[in-house]
C-alpha cells in the first residue's frame, strides 16, 4: 500500500511538472508540439511612460497577424512563444484572440525589458525592491496579468550587450532569479555577446538557479565556440532572427554544436514580425515559415536526421520551457 501510495505522488509530482502555460491555461508539454520559441506579434517601442493598450486595435492588429500565423499553421507550427515584453507591446487579451482564431497555442511572459537604453522599464523599478518586483511578477503568475485571468508561461528580460551589469540590471536579473525559485518559469534573457551571458548566469547562481532555467537569447551574434561554452555549463543556446539569406551561418552554428554533442540545448526561431503601433505601415510584416522552407532543406543536406530536426523544433522547446523549478 504504501508503495502504491508513493507512486501515486511521484505521478502527481510529474504531472505538475510536465505543464507548459499558455494564454489559454495549462498545456500538457506532451502536447506543446512543432514550436517557435521567439517570435513576436505587436511591438510598441515609444516606452514604458507611454505605452498602453488605447494605442492599438486589437482588431487591426489580428486581421494583419493572423494570415502569417495561418502560414505558420500550414507548415506544422503547434506553439507560438511570443516574447514581447511588459511596457514594449505586451497584450495578452490579443494573444489569447489570436490564439483562438488561429488554433496555434501562444505563450506570454513576465517581467521586464531593460534594453534599448531603459525605454521600457517602469519608472517604478528604480524605486522598488528586488523583492517587491520579483512579487509583483509572482503575482501575474498566481493571478493573472492585470485583470485578464491570463497567466504568462515565462520570464523574459533583457540587458545592454555589456558584461558589467548596472545596478538596474543587476535587480531585474536577480528578480527573474527569486521569481523562478517561486513559480518555475524559465527565464529568456534578450543578452547578445557572451561576456554578458555569463555575466547574467553568474548572478543567477549565486541565486541558486541552474543554468538550464536560462534562455541565451540572440546567441547567434557570438561565435560558434561560446555557444558550447553556455550550452556545456547547461544553459540554452537561442539561435534567433532566421531568415531566408542567413542560412548558412545556422547551418554553421547548428553542425558545430550537433558534432560536440550539445544539439539538445539549442532552440532556433525567426525573432519575426510584426505589427509596429508606432508607424504600422513603416515596418514589413516577416513571416514565421524559413526556419521550414529554407533552414530544414539546409540542414538535411548537411546530414541532419528528421531525429535531429524534431530535437531542434519540439523536444527543445519543450523541455525549455516546461515549468519547473531547476535549482543548481
């Protein structure tokens, strides 16, 4: 009996592990299927004192993204990971709309975006805790982000491309650290060079989180051997911005972590998009298809397996962005 009673809880354990969020609700990762790990629907880059939902219609916007998501759709794309940020565009009301009219599972985040000189950080978190921030995320994990009932399935923060972290920086790092204590969201982290990866994964283990709760994000601006650096010490290696005339370099990138070995840490996407609510005519809307319609024939006659190719665009995915708690 007691034996049948343990296996039971081992059970309940890994069911509460293996749940991705969506903003929908829970997803078994089982289910997570084909997915884009960084892509983006609305971006509003005019700043966190001035951002907000009355600058866009949710209904404009869906009628343009849509149609790039039904593409997507086509090509076997199950999740969408939309990583537009709090204060940059965030609109979980509009995700969840796009979701159920396109019938492709998307994912939203917490936390916040400290790049492009600060524009999208709240003036609030100058003045705030560590702890009152990592709180406030926590409790868009526990409740919903504002009113929506819509909870994000990530963390996603961003830093300067510097490896000497600003206080500001340091405090949303460390934030992101104690909310994945919390919740077991995986932080993505906007970084660029390497210096600055580490930099961030230093932090988080004096936090206590393992590096395999750590998105390296735009890796692909560094070189072919940091990426196994990150992705030897557990970390992932996010190959970002893919499209149709820079093949090669992630046919590069992706033949020299398989031959190391470390193909299982690396998530590729096409970091596209998307509406721009500042100028939306301004902006060329790119679609979610070259990671199938070019990377995948490239990488086939480089010798990757279909093996290979859904331990790039399922496996990976799910096991990086499944919640649960990885301490070191």
């Amino acid at each position: 009996m007691a034996f049948i009673l343990l296996a039971f809880l081992f059970n309940e354990c890994q069911k509460e592990q293996d749940q991705i969020m969506t903003v929908n609700g829970y997803l078994p990762a089982t289910e997570l299927g084909t997915t884009l790990p960084h892509e983006h629907f609305l971006v509003d880059f005019i700043g966190a004192d001035s951002t907000g939902f009355h600058r866009w219609n949710k209904d404009t916007v869906v009628s343009m993204v849509l149609p790039y998501l039904t593409e997507a759709k086509k090509m076997g794309v199950e999740t969408i990971i939309e990583c537009t940020p709090a204060y940059l565009g965030r609109d979980p009301e509009l995700l969840q709309m796009l979701s159920m009219a396109s019938g492709v599972h998307i994912l939203t985040n917490t936390g916040y975006y400290g790049a492009i000189n600060n524009k999208a950080i709240p003036r609030s978190a100058y003045d705030e805790t560590t702890e009152q921030i990592s709180d406030r995320w926590i409790d868009e994990w526990t409740n919903g982000i504002g009113t929506t009932g819509i909870r994000p399935g990530f963390i996603k923060i961003a830093v300067p491309g510097d490896s000497v972290l600003s206080p500001i920086h340091v405090k949303i790092l460390v934030a992101a650290a104690r909310t994945h204590l919390k919740t077991g969201l995986t932080i993505n982290a906007h970084t660029g060079p390497v210096k600055t990866a580490l930099a961030e994964l230093d932090i988080l283990k004096r936090e206590g989180v393992d590096p395999s709760a750590f998105v390296w994000t735009h890796a692909q601006a560094d070189t072919l051997n940091t990426h196994l650096i990150v992705a030897g010490m557990g970390g992932w290696v996010s190959l970002d911005n893919v499209m149709e005339d820079n093949i090669p370099s992630y046919v590069a990138a992706l033949s020299n972590l398989k031959q190391h070995g470390m193909l299982n840490r690396v998530l590729i996407s096409h970091d596209a998009g998307w509406y721009d609510v500042i100028n939306p005519a301004a902006v060329q809307f790119r679609g979610y298809t070259a990671v199938f319609t070019h990377l995948k024939p490239a990488l086939m006659n480089a010798g990757f397996t279909e093996d290979d190719w859904l331990q790039l665009i399922r496996d990976n995915p799910k096991e990086a962005y499944t919640i649960r708690i990885r301490k070191l």
